[in-house]
C-alpha cells in the first residue's frame, strides 16, 4: 500500500516498481493505480523484475504498466526507457508542476 500512498500524495512524472514488492505484488498495484479514480490513470509505469516468466510479464502488461525491465539492467538501458516514457506519455501535459519522490 505504501507505493499506492506515494503516488497519491506526490503524482509523480513516472512509477517504477518491482514486481515483488512487500505489500501486495507490482502487477496488483498497477492494477489499482490504472482503476483507481483518484489517480492519475496515465501516468507512466515501468515494472522491474528479476524473473524471466513471461506470463508475469504479460500480467504486468494487461495490468497496465507501460514498459518493463528485466534485472540485472544497465542505468542507461532504464534512464533511456524513463526518457522516452515521459516524453510520450506527456506530450499532451498542460506543463503543471509535479511533485517528484524517489522510492
């Protein structure tokens, strides 16, 4: 719950989060923060994962994440995917300040 707490009170640029996570599994979340109306449904979301199942990837994408990363990754490899990401998804964003928090 505390990655769905961070995204409300901060509304970051973008969401990067692992599949495996304490609380509840990355592709729940994705799940909740995509369904959940006081959110912001387009925010961008890169789910990281050690495994190589591609079933749990294909549930992290119909989940809604918009990207993934297999780990071990390279910073740039991740750095590139967040660049383009946010210019994508973000194109069409009025230039509202945002509040930014590292997780």
């Amino acid at each position: 719950m505390q990655a769905i707490r961070s995204v409300r009170a901060f509304s970051p640029d973008i969401v990067l989060m692992d599949i495996i996570m304490p609380d509840r599994d990355g592709i729940a979340t994705c799940d909740i923060i995509r369904k959940d109306i006081a959110l912001n449904h387009d925010i961008p979301i890169i789910m990281m994962t050690g495994s190589h199942d591609k079933n749990k990837i294909m549930k992290a994408i119909e989940a809604g994440c918009n990207d993934f990363i297999l780990k071990p990754f390279e910073f740039n490899t991740l750095l590139a995917k967040v660049e383009k990401l946010i210019e994508t998804c973000h194109k069409g964003d009025t230039g509202k300040e945002k509040k930014s928090a590292a997780h």
